[in-house]
C-alpha cells in the first residue's frame, strides 16, 4: 500500500500519555468509520499537519526536516501514511468506498443500536436501573418536594431540560439532577399527555448540514424508544435541505443516545416516542455567526418551533450538552490553576445565565466568543433548545460541575438546567 499524497479526514485529535510512545496523539473517527483509533507520537504533528493531499511523501519529509531542524526522512513518512491509510483515517478512494457501504447498511437498519452499552455505561439491563437509581437519580432526589435548584410554590410545568453528555461514570451526579427533576415533573400535574420528546445533541463528527434528524427506533438495554415520524416528517417538509442527509452521524454519537437511556429508564412502561437531532448548525458555527442569519438553519428552527406549538401539551425538549473542554488533553499547554479554574466557572456561569434568561443571541455570542479556548461542544443543542423553547419560559441551575481528569488535570465541565413555562 503506497500512499502518493496522504490527506487526513477530519478526526478528533486528544493528547495522552501512552506507554510506548510516551506524549502522543490518539486520532479518533468520530464518524464511525475508523473501527479503532490510532495512537502516534506527539512528535508526528508536524507530519500530519502537511497531510494535506497536496504535497507529496518527499515534499513532507522535506519541509517537516527544515521547520523542525529533526531529520524526517521520507520512509518515516509513508510509513505514517501507511499506517494511516490501512485504519481508515486518509481522505482517499479506499475510505470513500468503506463509507458508502457502511452509511448504506445503517440507512437500511430500522433500529439504531445502543453503540455505547457496556462502555460508557452498563449494558447489562438491571445493572444500568441499579446505577441510575443508586448513583444519580438517588444523590439528587429532593426530600421537600421541589424540583433540585427549583423555589417551593406554585407548580410550573417543566418544558425543557438540559443535562450533560459525558459517559455516565463521570457525569452521575449531573445526570441525576437532571432527570431527577424531569422525574418530579413527570409525576406532577401538567406533564400527564407528554409523549413525545425531542432530543437534541451534540454531533462530535463534522456535519454538511445544520442538523439531522434520525428516523430509526433508538435501542437501549432498558428498552427502545420509537421515532415521532409524523413530526419527523413535518421537519422535513419545511427545511430549505435534507434533513436526512447526515442522518448516518447518529450512528455512534453519544450526546443522543444518553439522554434516550434517562428517558426510558424513567418512563417504565409508559408508551413515548422521540425525535433525535444532531445540532451541527453547519458553518454557523465555525463562522461565529448567528443561525438566525443562515436560511437553512432558520428554516429548520421555525419548522421546530411551529411543531412544538402544535403539540404545546404533549412534548419536552431536552438538550444533550456539556460546556467547556481545557486542559493538555485537548491540546493546552497545562492544567488550569485554581485561579483559572474559578475563571472557568465564571465564563460558564455566565453563558448559563444567557441560558436561563432564555436569550438565544446572547447565548450563542457569549460562548462563540472564546469557543476555540473554552471549546464548548454543547453550543448547538443548547441554542437550538433556547430557540425551541416558548418565550415566556424561564430556566434554573440544578447543578454545575468541573470534572478534573486525576491523572492530567485537564476538565470537561457541565450544567443541569431545568425550563419551566
């Protein structure tokens, strides 16, 4: 296998301490491709930033040798693209080919299956119930009554929740205060129709399109959750593109599959359907620009607003979203200080109260603004829930949490809110 001029996809690039190579670089395909992910030194960054399909194996070795002073040789080179292309992770004819065949048996699938089972969570059924109801439901319940984080008095009907889309392990007690709320307003008065929800999530894998909407039962070992198609279809009737057409990106996508496992653990037996949405909001995003100016994207959110309106009594909205990511793991000199570690909660608190004030420009200006620092992953679920929401709600903190890595310092922060109307 000769590689002429290696271009790399687009993959998630985390920094880790490995064994063999020591400081090295673990590639991830979050699309799903790539079976497995591939671990090279550190040192290799400054080949792989040349491959860019337009330089050549020679061209590389050449250039990396005079910018790094470190003699590259062109062998090293197209070992590392070898080595790349046989995982998958090259832009090339061979990967284009095993997409094709692997988007084409998902789209004939009816069901999505439970890609994270038995890792970020357990797989086996009465183990998962078990740790759902020890470890976060059971930490987060309230005795008086009230919701986590929500003032006794009159009751207010839930209409929105955010909670976070770390794996369980880590983010138990952000989970249990999220759902432990929803639980409350589910056995409440005001939430007795609701059979629908929508479920908003991150996609951790570029995206063509603003969003895609997955149209398949969602499996979990608690039981599967049946696609809402009438409204499915009625986004898809009113989106100026193809809402389908990133459909393929829910196949290992955690941020959805989460909050469906929450969503049936608490619902028992009671009939539900779903309708899964990956927020990418195309280049918007990338651009720091407002989807409000973007017509593909603004088609979509008043089509998801008009079918809310419609079903005003029978659905809520929940957004799979965690904040910031900082840190050596993804790619900061060092871990913060406790100086810097209260600016973090700062700059987090502040977009959640953007959030909670229910102020969808103001939230998305607020976290675009130091995105590439902060690298907030939950920018697109949590505005298009903003944006979904009817204006008159108000939203509560239930809980704010920065979980350190032990090892290496470095921090994945999340926010519980709960939106009332």
């Amino acid at each position: 296998m000769s590689v002429l001029r290696p271009k790399l996809r687009a993959l998630e690039v985390v920094v880790i301490q490995d064994e063999r190579h020591g400081r090295a670089l673990m590639l991830r395909d979050t699309e799903g491709i790539a079976p497995s992910p591939v671990v090279v030194p550190a040192a290799s960054s400054a080949v792989l930033a040349r491959f860019d399909g337009r330089r050549s194996i020679d061209e590389i070795a050449r250039e990396v040798t005079r910018s790094t002073g470190q003699q590259v040789d062109a062998a090293h080179v197209s070992r590392l693209a070898d080595e790349l292309e046989r995982a998958w992770m090259l832009d090339s004819p061979r990967f284009h080919a095993r997409r094709r065949t692997v988007v084409q048996s998902f789209d004939a699938a009816s069901i999505r299956m439970a890609a994270h089972a038995g890792g970020a969570y357990h797989g086996d059924r009465l183990r998962l119930a078990d740790f759902i109801e020890r470890q976060c439901l059971g930490v987060a319940r309230p005795q008086g009554g009230a919701p986590p984080g929500v003032p006794r008095g009159a009751p207010r009907r839930m209409v929105g929740l955010c909670a976070p889309h770390m794996d369980l392990w880590r983010a138990a007690v952000g989970y249990g205060h999220a759902y432990a709320a929803l639980e409350q307003a589910l056995d409440g008065p005001g939430l007795e129709e609701v059979d629908t929800f929508v479920l908003l999530g991150t996609s951790h894998a570029p995206m063509r399109r603003p969003y895609a909407v997955c149209e398949k039962t969602f499996a979990t070992p608690l039981g599967p959750l049946d696609p809402d198609r009438e409204m499915i279809a009625e986004l898809a009737a009113a989106s100026r593109f193809d809402v389908h057409e990133d459909q393929y990106l829910h196949k290992n996508e955690h941020s959805i599959e989460f909050q469906a496992v929450f969503v049936r653990h608490l619902l028992g037996d009671r009939a539900a359907r779903i309708v899964p949405i990956l927020c990418g909001l195309s280049d918007c995003q990338a651009r720091r620009r407002d989807p409000a100016q973007d017509d593909g994207a603004e088609s979509f959110l008043k089509a998801l607003g008009d079918a809310l309106a419609t079903r005003r009594d029978r659905i809520l909205v929940i957004a799979g979203a965690d904040l910031a990511h900082v840190g050596p793991r993804f790619g900061d000199r060092a871990p913060l200080d406790e100086r810097q570690r209260m600016a973090l909660r700062e700059r987090d608190l502040a977009s959640i109260e953007r959030a909670t004030s229910i102020d969808p420009p103001g939230f998305f200006a607020d976290v675009a603004q130091d995105l590439g620092t902060r690298r907030v992953c939950g920018l697109g679920p949590i505005y298009t829930l903003l944006r979904a929401l009817p204006s008159s709600s108000r939203g509560e903190m239930l809980h704010y949490e920065q979980c350190i890595d032990p090892e290496e310092g470095s921090i994945v922060s999340h926010t519980s809110l709960g939106f009332y109307g």
